[in-house]
C-alpha cells in the first residue's frame, strides 16, 4: 500500500512557530489533510488542501505542498499549549481511500 | 446538523465475546469506512463500503467482519475478540473530499 510519513515527535516552546512535515507516496493523491486529536479525543479537522494548490493559509494555519517532492507541511504560528495534540497527516488516494500518518506528538512548553 | 455515531463509545469485554459496534450516519454518504488507532501507527483503514451491500477489505481486516444492508448503518462486528484488538476505533462517512469521523469506540479485550 501507499505510505504516509511523519516524524513522531515535536517539541516548540510556547509562541515560536511549529512545523510537521509529512511525506506521502501515492502522486494522484487529490487531497491532502491535517487532523488535530487532543489526549481523549477524537478527530478535528485542521485543514486540507487540494493536490494542485501549492499553498494554504488558515488564521495561524499555513499549510505547504510540494507535490515534486510529495512532502505535505503544516506550519503553525505563535504556537499556543492548547496547541499540544497529536497531528496527523493524510491523503486520499486514486481509489478514494484515507491513508494516515502515524502521527507527531506535538507538545508546547512554556 | 451532520453527523456519524458510534455505540459504544467505552467497552470492556472478554476474549472470545461477540461484541458489535453500531455506526450511523445522517447524511445520506454512500462511503463508509471503519479504522482503528494504535500507537506510532495511525489510523489503519479495517473495512469499507462504497454503497449498499458493497464492502471491501481494507488494510487490517482479519478478525472484523462488517455489513452495509442500509445507507445510514454500517456495524464492525467482532465475532470472537480478542486482547489484541484493544484499540480506539473510529468510523467515517464521506462524500467526495468531505469526511466526517465519529467520536470514536475505545475498546479493551481481556
């Protein structure tokens, strides 16, 4: 199957900038998304971005997609400790499936 | 207002105890699809179903069975669990790039 990558943990201090970045396979991926999911929580949906867009800005949301290289980033600005969660990367792929991420542990410290 | 449920959201059950968890949702999604969370491994897709009474394997569904005889409901059923299908379980229903997840089923097998 197509594989989604993702380093697993992050580290930021309180109002820097947080980067996760996420590699992907599968280059007729359509669209790509970041979830959020809080210790005991479900799934929330960040954002997406459509495989021909390059760039997407959302309030402290910047998302990057360089599709020649198939890397997926998502860049959060004055990182908050509510901020802290788990963010998953994923994809769909030509057969309309999700692939996800395992995952990057974010955690804000002050 | 939109939405996929799931039931149970907590269960505790014994090796070898058929157990099912329902799935509902109201906005008529022909997708479906059922995953499971585990540590360092993201979501893994179980089963899903393109319409009713189409169902197909997804990466991880040794073990599970579902059934799709309606729109709305599509059931993961466990027909003898065992410990190592303790996980988190979410269902989805999507419409072209718009997914909706439930809440989640936290399930332990003992």
């Amino acid at each position: 199957g197509e594989d989604v990558e993702q380093s697993l943990f992050l580290s930021v201090r309180e109002g820097d900038s947080s980067v996760i970045n996420c590699t992907y396979t599968d280059s007729s991926s359509t669209y790509l998304y970041w979830y959020k999911q809080e210790p005991g929580a479900g799934l929330q949906l960040l954002t997406y971005i459509f495989s021909n867009m390059d760039m997407k800005q959302d309030q402290r949301l910047t998302v990057l997609l360089n599709k020649k290289d198939k890397h997926l980033s998502l860049r959060i600005a004055d990182t908050q400790t509510g901020d802290s969660a788990i963010y998953f990367c994923a994809e769909i792929d030509s057969w309309g499936k999700l692939q996800f991420g395992a995952g990057t542990q974010v955690v804000v410290t002050p | 207002e939109a939405q996929v449920t799931q039931n149970p959201r907590y269960l505790i059950t014994v090796t070898g105890k058929k157990l099912t968890v329902t799935c509902s949702q109201n906005m008529n999604h022909e997708y479906m699809s059922w995953y499971r969370q585990d540590p360092g491994l993201g979501l893994r897709q179980i089963y899903y179903s393109m319409n009713v009474e189409v169902t197909d394997k997804g990466d991880v569904p040794e073990g599970y069975k579902v059934s799709r005889k309606e729109k709305r409901n599509f059931p993961l059923i466990l027909e003898s669990p065992s410990p190592n299908q303790t996980s988190l379980y979410f269902c989805a229903s999507r419409l072209g790039n718009t997914i909706y997840f439930g809440e989640g089923s936290w399930l332990t097998v003992v």
